[in-house]
C-alpha cells in the first residue's frame, strides 16, 4: 500500500485565501479538506483548480456526494469566505467549521446555508477546547481562539489549525494578529515544517505594536513559511519581509511563485514546491 501522506496547496487566488488539504490514509484512502476561498460570481479560481485536479490526479472517490470532510472559515471576512457556499454547493462536506464568537454577514450566511443544505451534513462552532476528528491518518487541532474570545475587528478571531502526520506539523493561521500570538506563540509546535504567514505578510499578522516579530522567534528556523498575498494590496510589507531575511528564512508567496504545495509523509523533510 501507498504510505500516508499530508498535503496543503496554498492556491494563488490574488485577494484573501483559498487553501486545499489533502490526506493519503495508511490504506490508501484519499481525504480532503478546504480552508477559507475567496471565490466570487466572475472569479472560480479554486472551484476550477479543484475539478482540474480532480480529473487529472483521478482520486477514486472524486464523485462522494460530500466530498469534503470539513470545510473551515478562519474569520468572518469576504476575502477568506466568500466562496465557500459555492464550493460546498459543487462538491459538499461533512463538516463546515467557524469561529465561535462574533459572527457577522459572511459567517451568518454561511451558517444559513449549512442549516439548510443536503451538501452539508453538519456544522460546528470551533474555540481551542473543541477536539476534531481525523483527517485520514492526520491529526488537527485548534490552536486558536480561546473560549470566549471576541474580537469586532475579526482577524484575532481566526481559527489556527495545526495539521499533523507523524512527525511533520503544517501550521495555518488565518489573518490572525499580535493579541493571537501574545497567547499562542510559544505554543508553535517544535515539528512545524510548513507556516502558512498570517494575514497576507501584513505587519499586524507578523509585529507587534513596536515592530518586533511576534510569532517568528517560536517557529522552528528549519520551516519553509508560505505567503498567500497579491502585491496590488501592498502585501507583503517589506518590514515583514526584513525580518525573515534577518534570519536567513525560507518564504515563498503566492504572487511570485504561484501555488504552494507542502507535502510530507510524516518521517520528512517536508517538500515545498510552487507552479508557475
């Protein structure tokens, strides 16, 4: 049998996020999830490279009625959600995730139609004590928000999942902010070997107030940060970018590579690599 196996593509979507996770199980069994898409009526970027994928890579359960196993929105916010009806709708989940605290029109919306679709077989609030089942032989965890947790401006809102197989941990982070990482950096765990960077390389995902790192002196120095950006919005910002190159880190973005693919078997290294 094929060994297990953890994948993330971080898609090149321009504005907001749109993230694919795929698992191989010990049995060869395929499982896929989807963190955030901004997807809009004249943009079907991710719908469109999903299908591609689907016929192309020629996954034996392509035609499951719900597809998904989950289907999470970090943070209430177009960019990061406005699309995920419209993949739910194509391809259905098992699973559609939220944060717990502060919903607004997207997150509402979205809620609304999980209530009352078929394509959706449940749907959950998520806060950092809730356990998530298995995404085939990869474990989740969320490692943010707290309980209770509110934030009106929504990106420390964002959920922080943590994808692990073996001993290879993906990092994804949402738009969260310095309040976030004040509570959760020093919690990154040691295998971290993918980090997707928050919120777009913006300095309020990656400094605080007084231009320090916030979560990067926690982040193994051995993981390959991804950048999901469009430079027409500014991001990266190059402070960000400075602080990286001051520790000889290794980043990719979306806006000069393209896709990112992080993939690890659970022994290592992991492999990064984009599509142009």
């Amino acid at each position: 049998m094929p060994a297990p196996l953890m994948r993330v593509i971080v898609l090149d979507v321009g504005w907001g996020d749109s993230i694919i996770v795929e698992s191989r199980d010990s049995v060869g069994n395929w499982h896929f999830g989807l963190v955030d898409c901004n997807d809009t009526s004249s943009n079907l970027a991710t719908l469109n490279f999903f299908k591609r994928r689907l016929k192309t890579e020629k996954y034996p359960n392509a035609n499951d009625p719900h597809l998904f196993k989950f289907v999470l929105l970090t943070h209430d916010h177009a960019d990061h959600g406005q699309g995920l009806k419209g993949m739910m709708r194509q391809f259905g989940t098992e699973w559609f995730w939220y944060p717990k605290e502060n919903r607004r029109a997207v997150q509402t919306n979205l809620m609304s139609y999980a209530k009352r679709s078929k394509k959706v077989l449940k749907q959950q609030a998520l806060d950092n004590t809730r356990l998530l089942p298995k995404l085939g032989d990869v474990t989740m965890e969320v490692l943010w928000p707290a309980p209770g947790y509110n934030d009106p401006a929504q990106n420390n809102n964002s959920v922080v999942l943590l994808l692990t197989l073996g001993s290879c941990t993906f990092l994804l982070s949402g738009d969260a902010e310095e309040v976030a990482w004040q509570n959760i950096a020093n919690k990154i765990p040691s295998d971290v070997e993918f980090f997707k960077v928050p919120h777009h390389g913006s300095r309020n995902g990656s400094l605080d107030g007084h231009g320090q790192p916030t979560w990067l002196p926690h982040c193994p120095t051995t993981a390959t940060l991804g950048i999901s950006c469009w430079a027409r919005f500014g991001h990266p910002h190059d402070e960000v970018l400075d602080a990286f190159e001051d520790e000889n880190r290794t980043y990719l973005r979306t806006d000069k590579h393209y896709h990112l693919i992080a993939e690890t078997d659970g022994i290592g290294p992991t492999t990064v690599s984009y599509h142009r």
